[in-house]
C-alpha cells in the first residue's frame, strides 16, 4: 500500500453507471474450517462469519464476504492508513488463526481493486459481461456473488447502502474499467 497505483484516476459517470475506486482498504482473506477456527474469528472480529452461499455480514467496521464453505473475505468498511502496509486486524488474525494451525490468513489488500459501482444501469452492465442471474442478487441486499465480467474473475457485493462493490485482481483492473466505460456508453 506504500506506493499505490489508483487504476480509477477519475469516476466514471455516464449511461446511469457511476464508477469509483475504493482505496485503501483493508482485505484479508480467511480459510478454515474447524470449530475453534470459528470461534476465534467471533472472539477477533466482533462477528459470525456467513456459511450460507452467496451471502455475507456486516458490522461497523467490517463486511466478511462468504467465497467457499472454508473461505472468506474480510473488508474494512473504513478507509486505513496508506503509509503503511501493517494493519493490527491482520496481525491478530495471523497470531490466533495462522500460527495455531486452525487456518490460513492471508493479507489480500495489494492484490485486489475495489470498485464502487452505484446507479439504475449496474445491473444491465453486469448482465451484458456476466453469464449470471442477476434477479435475485438485484433485490437481496448482502448477496455476493463470484462470477465473470467480460471474461474476467470479479466478486460482487450487493451492500446495505445500495450500491455493489466489485473486487478485481489489481493486474485484470484497468483492463476491466475501459470495458465499463466503453459499454456503459451504450446505455
């Protein structure tokens, strides 16, 4: 995070998509799957992790996004320190999960790009790149979703506030937002 590169130098408004890049935040990855395993996230985090599918939990200061019944994605919903690449939650994750053999953490912050994706023409976006139904996601806030967009490996999440935040892997990122601008002209 020392030297962040934005992919988004400026937001994207045009054909009702309004782009922006979320930066910085913390994201870590979590995989696990014995009972202590769970129980020290809860202690850690504050909160339960979501085992249901496509689904994830929110709390003040983090969104935890369910990826597979053994992993997750845990998100600051706060902005962190760019001047450093050390963020406490990380560590104590690390030194309760990791090195008590109950699972892995891994720090994802560097690796992927978070987009802000607000307006009445997301949706046709998404469908216009992605094999996936978007209907009922539309409609349940907390629903995610990993899929394809423009052929390219993305999590969505459909958060309270309305809008969905996508996650790309940082090299795929600036490709992906030249195909939102362009398709987004179409609308």
């Amino acid at each position: 995070m020392l030297k962040y590169n934005s992919v988004l130098k400026n937001e994207i408004n045009q054909g009702g998509v309004s782009v922006k890049e979320i930066y910085p935040t913390m994201k870590v990855n979590l995989r696990g799957k014995k009972r202590e395993f769970f129980t020290s996230i809860g202690k850690n985090l504050n909160m339960i992790l979501p085992t249901e599918a496509n689904t994830s939990t929110i709390s003040d200061k983090l969104t935890a996004i369910w990826l597979s019944p053994d992993e997750w994605i845990i998100v600051s919903n706060e902005l962190v320190d760019k001047n450093t690449n050390k963020y406490e939650l990380r560590e104590i994750l690390f030194n309760n999960i990791s090195k008590n053999n109950l699972g892995a953490v891994t720090d994802v912050t560097d690796q992927l790009v978070q987009l802000e994706l607000i307006g009445e023409n997301i949706y046709e976006l998404f469908s216009s790149g992605s094999p996936f139904n978007f209907n009922d996601f539309r409609e349940k806030k907390g629903s995610t979703t990993q899929t394809l967009l423009n052929n390219i490996d993305v999590i969505l999440h459909h958060n309270n506030s309305g809008s969905v935040n996508l996650y790309v892997r940082g090299s795929f990122a600036q490709h992906l937002i030249d195909w939102i601008r362009d398709i987004s002209l179409r609308f």
